[in-house]
C-alpha cells in the first residue's frame, strides 16, 4: 500500500498575479461549412481585422458586433464535397458562431471549434486540408490535423540526435519520402509485394518520413536520426538499443513474448526505460488471445510490458455522426470513420445516438493502453508493393505517431527522463473515453488521444526559464504522473487526480493550486506535490550506449 501525502507550496501573490496578466486579446477558431459565401463582402482593414458584409441586415448585424481576425477557406485543396465549403473564422468571441448557426442554420452548418498557433508550419506536403498549396499526394490529412502536427513543428521538427529506431519489415530507402531517412539498417530482409514490403514503410513514413519534398506526406519527426532492423522479437529490440535508439517503434504484437522468459523481458524494458529509453508498440487488432471468443480486455506483446507505451487506434475522417450516413443490408442506418472513436462502424439509432457494431473486431484495447491515436494515414508504400489500399492502418499506424512525438520531445528538451516524457503525453492528451460510441471501453482506451503539439510544447517549457507548466482540464482516476525537474512553477487547474492515480510534481518555485482542483486518491493512490529549489536547467548530451548483458538474465531490483 503506497502512502498518501500533500505536500503543497503557496506562491506569493505576486507570482500568482504576474503569471496571470493577459496582453493579447484571447482568439477563437472555428471551422464552419458556409453555403453562398458570395453572398457576402469580404475585406482585410490595415489593423489586420477582417470586415464582413452581407446583404442581409441581420446577418450583417451579427458580425458588426464581434471583432474578426480570420475569414478564409479552411481547405483549398481538397476534393472532398463535404470540406470544399468550409471556412476558417477567427473571432474574439466564440458567440459570433452561436449567432449565426442560429439565425441562418442552412448557411452555417458543422460548426467546429479549434486551436492553433500563429507559428503553425504546414509543409508543402502536408495533404488537403493545407491551409496552403499542397504539392504532395491529395489524401485526407485529418491524421495530422487531429494531433495539431503543425502546430508541434513549429517549435521543432526534430534533432539528429534523438535516433528513432524501427522494428520491422523492409523500408524502401528509394522511396522519395523515405530517401535518405535511415542512417543504419542492422538488417535489411527484402520483398517485393504484399505486407512484407509494405509494413515498414507506412509506419517510417509516419514516423519520420521526409517533409517539404514536394512528394507524398510529411512524417512527425523528419528531422531525426533513424536506425532500422527486422521485427518479432526481444533481439531486434536488444539490437536496436545497442545501437543507440533512443525511442523504438513496434508496431508488431504477440499474445505472449519470452515463454519462460517473459519476466526477464519486462526487466530488461524496465531498466532501459530508466535509462532514457522509450519503446512504443502497436497493441494490436482484436486478437482473441484467451480463446473465448471476447478480444476487448485481452492483451498483447511487447505492448502489454509494464514499461512499454502502448497504443491504440481511433479514426480521424469524419468529425460529426451526419457526415457520412448509409444504410446496410438490412435498412439499418449506419456511419463510419467518425473522429475519436474506437470502432469504425456504429448504428444510428433513431434519436441520432450511436449504436455499437462488431465490438470484438475493432483494434484492441485493455487497460494496459496508454495512450489512443490517429489509425488512419496515407499508406506511402502500398502501391509500389502491389497493394491497393492507399489510405488506411490500425495500431500498427498508430503507434508511429506517438513515436513521432517523443522524438520531438525529446528534440525540443533531451534532459527529461522517460517518466517525464510518458507523463507529459498523457496529460497532453484529448479526453475521448467519454464520447458516445466510446463509454462501451471506458478505463480501457488509456489517458486519451494524442495531441502532439501539447505534449511538445509542455516539453519545451520544462527547460525553459520562468515558464509555467500548467496541469488543467482533466479528470486522471489511474496511471502515474511524474514531472521532477520543473526549472520554475507548476499550476495545476481545474483539474482532478484521484482513486489510483498517483502524483509526483516537483518545481524550483512550487506548485499553485487554482480553483477547480481536486486531490482525492484512494488507498492504492498518492500524491506529493514540492518544491525543490536545487532544480536547475542544464544542458544533455547523448550518453555512450550501456552494455546490458543478456536480457534472458535480467532481473527487477529489490
């Protein structure tokens, strides 16, 4: 049974209110279909403020009354009929939105609020839904959208010296996405045709495929060292650490690993970890490892390993139930792809709720899932290995995304330890167990979906000077949270960590709690909260790689 204690730092006010001055006005993003934007007169003043005009005096009423910062098409280069109309609106007021979906509900539909940042970077292959000219393939970019990737690349877009290893079949190192992106393949096992050939690529090219080469589609982390080997089992991971990986993709999965061994595994994993070495896996596919016809809640390998980051999948296409509606054989009305959700196929019952469909088949969850995220990508490799489906994936897809992450991570701060990194993606993360057509899965589908841009940002302000780490807007009921070396202030807001989360918050100046927090852990739960005016920023290097010995030996320290 692990103690429960409090220990809490109040700041001076001074602090407090210093932290708190606003100087720019608070900016709102929508994103709205618009039917007959012709209708309306469009014009930039020179402060930069967007006049809007319409022929109708209401219409033209509403937007007098609100300040607006953007008006444009959201998606200049897609070929999707149900995007083509949509608009990007920024206002310093989210009741502009309300307004007009009320008083004009035929012109202003699918309304949908979002976040961006001004130093957002979309690369000149970043899909259709580029604000800008896509010169890559036209494939739906909702994959990168969803996990705000360009809003990550503007603060990094990787460093060489975070080395990204891959663990599985061939990456085609003449595929112009993927060109030049692997520095040391330990072995290389060739195919032409089929998952062989494919597999590797699709999940490299997510990861850490080349950007802004006017080809295909921009990888998370471009700008990283990569090393690649074979696939299935503990010796490629072995090897791909003796070769200096810092975070490890595997996107492969067992329903048991290492036999007699397996304890040794979760050893050895362990104490690379603790080291400052991450692997992530795939969690796997609705495989029925305890043979009793029920997938949810089993778990796989090397996914299901204490001290691995596994990952599930949700879709991304579609972000209301409405937007793509069709009956089955039977009548039944059905949707598909919709965004944040687990399963791809859900009944639409009469009320417009969502009804569960082929539970068992969807990618597995259980409650060894960490993190949730994207499924769905172009496929860069499928073509040239004669498979037909271009856009598409599984865990095996989205586990390259958070893997992605880390190594921007680590690119934009190399001194947090993989507690910090496995605590800054979850709390990160987008909540979605609670979405309908979710709850089905509730404390199955791990801390929520990815964001990556958040967890990059949160990275950099853990080695920046006078920075505020904020914890907000989240309700943790498991999982261990740990962030040690805060060189300034954690603020901790509107937020709850109780049941069995456990909490380990240390920073220089100390913790403030705001209105909205709430401790409140049960037996199997902990929380210390400190300051420790010893942390410092420092600067760190790559470590010479460690010699482990044989991972059949390794054993847990008492």
């Amino acid at each position: 049974m692990q103690p429960k204690f409090y220990s809490l730092l109040l700041l001076f006010c001074s602090i407090l209110i210093a932290n708190g001055q606003e100087t720019d006005p608070e900016i709102f993003y929508f994103h709205t279909n618009i039917d007959d934007v012709s209708s309306l007169k469009i014009k930039e003043n020179r402060n930069g403020t967007i006049d809007v005009k319409s022929r109708n005096r209401k219409e033209n009423a509403i937007f007098e009354k609100y300040t607006i910062y953007k008006f444009q098409l959201a998606f200049p280069n897609t070929k999707s009929d149900l995007i083509k109309t949509v608009h990007t609106i920024a206002t310093d007021n989210v009741n502009l939105l309300s307004e007009l979906s009320y008083n004009f509900p035929k012109k202003y539909t699918r309304i949908d609020q979002f976040y961006t940042t001004d130093n957002a970077y979309y690369p000149n292959d970043y899909g259709e839904t580029s604000p800008i000219k896509n010169s890559g393939l036209d494939y739906p970019s909702q994959d990168l959208d969803i996990v705000m990737a360009p809003e990550a690349w503007g603060i990094t877009k990787g460093d060489k010296k975070v080395v990204v290893g891959i663990s599985d079949t061939k990456i085609d190192s003449l595929h112009p996405d993927l060109r030049g992106r692997v520095s040391n393949y330990l072995h290389y096992r060739n195919s032409e045709k089929g998952q062989a050939c494919a597999h590797g690529g699709n999940v490299a090219g997510i990861a850490i495929g080349r950007m802004d080469n006017n080809f295909g589609k921009a990888g998370i982390c471009s700008g990283c060292d990569v090393i690649a080997t074979n696939y299935g089992g503990m010796a490629q991971l072995e090897e791909l650490v003796a070769a200096g990986a810092k975070v490890i993709n595997a996107s492969w999965a067992m329903c048991k690993m290492g036999g007699k061994y397996s304890e040794n595994i979760d050893a050895r994993i362990s104490e690379w970890y603790d080291d400052g070495i991450i692997i992530v896996a795939g969690a796997g596919n609705g495989t029925d490892c305890n043979k009793d016809k029920i997938a949810v809640g089993d778990s796989l390998y090397p996914a299901s390993f204490k001290r691995v980051i596994s990952v599930s999948g949700v879709f991304v296409q579609h972000n209301f139930s409405t937007d793509k509606v069709f009956p089955d054989k039977e009548g039944n009305l059905m949707t598909k792809t919709l965004k944040d959700r687990r399963d791809g196929y859900f009944f639409v019952e009469e009320d417009g709720s969502l009804g569960q469909f082929q539970v068992q088949k969807g990618m597995q969850v259980n409650k060894a899932i960490d993190l949730m995220s994207p499924c769905q990508s172009l496929l860069i490799t499928n073509e040239q290995c004669e498979l037909e489906v271009s856009y598409g994936g599984a865990t095996s897809m989205a586990a390259p995304y958070v893997t992605g992450t880390i190594g921007l991570m680590w690119s934009a701060n190399y001194c947090l330890s993989s507690y910090e990194i496995e605590t800054i993606l979850k709390l990160t993360t987008e909540e979605i167990e609670n979405l309908p057509g979710n709850t089905h899965y509730k404390g199955l589908m791990g801390a929520g979906r990815l964001n990556t841009y958040r967890a990059v940002a949160m990275s950099k302000l853990m080695a920046t000077k006078n920075s505020n780490i904020i914890v907000q807007n989240r309700d943790f009921y498991r999982f261990d949270f740990n962030l040690t070396s805060a060189p300034n202030i954690i603020t901790i807001k509107n937020q709850t960590f109780r049941d069995e989360a456990t909490v380990n918050f240390k920073a220089k100046n100390g913790i403030v709690l705001k209105p909205g927090t709430h401790l409140k852990p049960n037996k199997d739960g902990a929380i210390a909260l400190k300051s420790d005016p010893s942390i410092t920023l420092k600067t760190c290097d790559v470590q010479p790689v460690k010699d482990y010995g044989p991972w059949k030996e390794a054993t847990y320290e008492k």
